[in-house]
C-alpha cells in the first residue's frame, strides 16, 4: 500500500501561483487513481481534482467547478507524485490541501483508500 506526503503549501496573496505536489512511496503507485481535495475550517471535505492512473494523454481527469481553468493535476509516475498546480488563487481556496489514492478515479472521499496528513494552503486578499 502506498503512502503519501503532500508539500508545497503556503501563503500567497490573491491572484498567485502554488503547486502542491505529493510524493508517494510504493511499488504500486502507478495502479492508483490520485485526487485532491480540501478542507477549511468548519467545512466538510471537498473534491478538488483527480486523475486516473496513467497519467499520460488517455488519461481520465476531473475538476469541481470552482477551480476549472485555474488549476491543474497532473502526475509523473517515473517520480511517484502527483501535482496540483494552482493559479489565480483566491482567499475562498484558502483550506487544508490533502492527496488521496484510489483504485478507482471519483470524486467522492469514500473512494480513496489512503490519504497524506494535509498542507495548508492560504490565500490572502
């Protein structure tokens, strides 16, 4: 089973640039389907973006509306980590960022089967 360490998260005003990334350990990254979602306070947790395993060209890849057009996942299986590149922040995307493994891509939490300890993401306006 795999692990996962999310980095990358900071604070940044309002019209910036993040990328999160989150590194896997395991043989078996590559089998798995990555999401990201998001956490702020009193909320539950959100789908933020996800990708399914192949992470090339045919690869299946979702967003919640919010973030269309301002983020981006992506993934490098040859480095076992997935990427969420994020422009255009806005304060309302200021949450605690988590990655997560599935054996099947979806945006519900209840797919993924294993999850990083979160990084904060804070956006100031």
């Amino acid at each position: 089973q795999v692990q996962l360490v999310e980095s990358g998260g900071g604070l940044v005003q309002a019209g910036g640039s993040l990328r999160l990334s989150c590194a896997a350990s395991g043989r078996t990254f590559s089998t798995y389907a990555m999401g990201w979602f998001r956490q702020a306070p009193g909320k539950e947790r959100e789908f933020v973006a996800a990708i399914s395993w192949s992470g090339g060209s045919t690869s299946y890849i979702s967003y919640t509306d919010s973030v269309k057009g301002r983020f981006t996942i992506s993934r490098d299986n040859a480095k076992n980590t997935v990427y969420l590149q994020m422009n255009s922040l806005k304060p309302e995307d200021t949450a605690v960022y988590y990655c997560a493994a599935s054996p099947l891509v979806g945006a519900r939490p209840s797919v993924y089967n294993v999850w990083g300890q979160g990084t904060q993401v804070t956006v100031s306006s």
